[in-house]
C-alpha cells in the first residue's frame, strides 16, 4: 500500500501493468514523460507527425491531452485499432459532418477505439463505411449526428447509449447493430436511422420518446422484439416497412396516429391492437397477410391502401369518419360493420378485383343515418364477371325513410335490392 512516484519515462501499458498488480498502491508518473504505446503503426506516426511538441518522436499524455480536434488526419487511412484514443481527454467530439470530413470515415480495416470519457458528441460520417468496426464504447456520448455510423456492418453490438440526448438522421444506417438496450433521453427516433440493419433483433424506445421518424427501422428483418413507451405519440412514414420477422407489438395508448406504410409488408404481423388509434395513413398495412382475421379499427380516418391485400374477414370501424380508396380492397370483406359517424366510402375501398379475394353473401352495416358518399366499384368482387352479392344493412327508420335514402343514393343504388333496415336496437334482423 502507498503511493509510487516515477519520473522516468514509462509507457502507459507499463502503467496500468503496475496498477493491476498492485491495486493498492497508488502511481504518480511525469505526464510529461508517460508516452502512449500505439499498436497501430500507421496511427502511431499520424500522431508523432503532428502532436510530438518536443521532438522525443513520441506522444506524451500531455501531449494527447492537448489535442482538441482530430480532424481528417486519419480519414480513410489504413489502420486496424485506435485503443490508445482514450488518452485523448482534450477531445469533446469526433470530427466529421460530411462525408469528406468524417473523422475517421471509409477506414475500410478500423475494428476497435476506445474513445476518451470526454467526448460526448459524434458528428456526422465520423466512423461512417468503417466497415468492419466491431467495438467501440459510446456510453457517455451524449448527441450522435447524420451517418455517424453509417455502414458499419460488422458492428454487431447491442447498443447502450444511457447519455443519450440526440439521435440524428440515418445515424446507424445499414449497421450491424443487434439490440438496442438504450437510447438514454432521446425524444426523436431520427429518419432512417436504423434502416436496413439486418441484425436488429430486438428495440427499447426511451420514456423520453415522442416520435418514430420516417424510415426508422425500414427493412430491419431479424427485428421481433419492439417496446414502445407510453409517451409516444406518432410513428412516422415507413417507419417498420418489411419488418418480416415482427410478429406483434403494442402500440401504446398515447399513439394518435401511424402514418403511411408504417407496417406495410410486415407479413408476419399477427397481433396488433388499433381500437385507439385515430388515423392510419396510406398503405399502413398493406400486404400484411397474417393479420387477424378480425379486426376492430377506431380510427376516424383510414388511408388509400391502408390494408390492401390484408385478407380481413370481419372489419368493425366504429369510429370512422372517412375511408379512402382502396382501404379494404382485395381483403375478404365477410363482415363490415361501419360506424355511424361515416360521410365518405372512396372507389375500390372495400372491392376486390381478383377472384382470390372473392367471397360471397358478404354483410355490410353501415349505421350512418344519411347515407355516406360511396365511390366506385364498392362491395363487389370479380370471379368471371362482376358480383354484385353484398346483403347491406342500414339503420332503421319507422317512415322508412333512411331505408329509402340509401337505395336512391349514388352507387348505393345498384345495389337497392339488396339493402334492408337493422333491428330499432341496431342488430341484423333474424
């Protein structure tokens, strides 16, 4: 036990090589004269090249500690390890911004840093087509900017960043990244940011997040496990588009929105709860074949294409205002139970064009008591020759008169033969 004092000249291995023999003794070394064992030749010459003050042909911690900036000095140079960067302590940053000014960016042979505790902010490109950087530590780094990490594929580690504040676009695009334990107090999923990882298994969103941006998590395959926070309001454009391995996820009560292909072709997604949901946007869940087969939707508004292709049975919308286009098309459409608010049934929004998804005696319910204004091409299906089959039920009415309204209406008049009063109580009559 004690203190050792040496004022010799002493590489840092050495230095820690006493610490770990002797943990209680305490080493006080001349910075000056403590020198970094660089294991990387091509880094330890970039360095003596251009923070050696003294001329020794070595960099002391004092002289690493003095450099605040690295620049494009090592910007696709081929080195394989930059451990010694933790001696840095003067750095608060990795350069970059661009993809010429990215610090360390198309160091195609990089696979290890160590960064210094001090840095806390990633700029953009800095390690971005670092193709084969595995390891890295970022638990302090509190901002990672666009591209920071852009292609690194071999970075396969299961991300923690509980600093975490900002986390900007495309940051982990096309990475290696294979769980995300933590995105410290993100308050945005930046756009794209980590499309295309391949190794994506499993997400933790942040308490602090608000919003999933566009492209988010956009062709991430392997992906099956997502837990979103409760303060999570949207989920932007694409945000999960051909997810194939997502089976569920909970959408939280506080989500009033999933904008446009959010889930489309997540082929696998069997379980997902939108009774709360308010609006869904275009082609939100297009070709997502393993939805249930019934569904309550309670969104006011339901986007062109929304579950096109989806094989829906049973669809109850309660809640909706409008339905556009194609909403429905080609699903099976057994069962439809349209809510009393509806004003608008867009062309082709619950038809089908093929005879895959022909199926007959279909049930339509719509409880609006003036009829909806209704496109094209509704409640019918094609199977060598269009079929006009649908039973529509509309509420009832002691005159009659909603009754009669309905077979008057536009394009609800071809099928006038077919359209029949619900019970007083609102039930399809025995």
């Amino acid at each position: 036990e004690g203190t050792l004092s040496c004022e010799a000249e002493v590489g840092v291995n050495a230095i820690f090589a006493i610490n770990e023999a002797f943990e209680n003794v305490t080493l006080n070394v001349d910075r000056t004269k403590a020198f970094i064992d660089f294991a990387d030749s091509t880094v330890a010459s970039i360095a003596v090249a251009n923070w050696d003050t003294n001329g020794d042909n070595k960099i002391s911690l004092n002289e690493a500690a003095a450099v605040t900036n690295l620049g494009t000095l090592f910007r696709a140079k081929a080195i394989t390890t930059f451990n010694e960067l933790r001696f840095f302590s003067g750095l608060t940053g990795i350069a970059g911004g661009s993809t010429t000014t990215g610090a360390f960016g198309s160091c195609s042979s990089l696979i290890s840093v160590t960064l210094p505790t001090s840095v806390t902010t990633i700029f953009g490109y800095a390690f971005g087509e670092c193709v084969a950087l595995t390891s890295i530590n970022l638990e302090n780094v509190t901002s990672i900017r666009n591209r920071a990490f852009w292609k690194t594929r071999a970075l396969s580690l299961e991300l923690n960043c509980p600093a975490l504040t900002l986390l900007d676009a495309q940051a982990f695009q096309e990475s290696g990244i294979s769980k995300i334990i933590s995105l410290g107090n993100i308050t945005t999923v930046g756009q794209s940011v980590f499309e295309g990882c391949k190794n994506l298994s499993e997400i933790n969103i942040p308490e602090s997040a608000k919003t999933i941006n566009t492209y988010a998590f956009r062709g991430c395959t392997a992906l099956r496990i997502v837990n979103l926070p409760n303060t999570l309001t949207t989920i932007g454009s694409n945000a999960f588009y051909g997810c194939t391995s997502l089976a569920e996820i909970a959408i939280p009560l506080s989500v009033q929105s999933i904008a446009s292909g959010a889930f489309q072709s997540c082929t696998n997604l069997s379980s997902i709860d939108l009774s709360h949901v308010q609006s869904l946007g275009q082609n939100a869940f297009r070709s997502d074949t393993a939805l249930p087969t019934e569904m309550i939707i309670g969104a006011t508004s339901v986007g062109d294409s929304a579950f096109r292709d989806c094989r829906l049975e049973r669809i109850i919308l309660p809640n909706v205002e409008t339905v556009t286009t194609y909403a429905f098309a080609e699903c099976k459409n057994a069962h439809i139970d349209i809510g009393p608010n509806c004003t608008e049934i867009g062309g082709n929004a619950m038809g089908s064009t093929t005879a895959a998804s022909y199926y007959p005696d279909r049930i339509v319910i719509c409880r609006a008591t003036i009829p909806p204004t209704l496109g094209v091409n509704n409640f019918r299906a094609y199977s060598g020759g269009w079929k006009y089959d649908s039973t529509i039920y509309v509420p009832y009415s002691s005159d009659h008169s909603i009754l009669n309204a309905y077979k008057a209406a536009t394009n609800w008049s071809q099928y006038a033969s077919s359209i029949y009063e619900l019970t007083e109580s609102g039930e399809i009559p025995e």
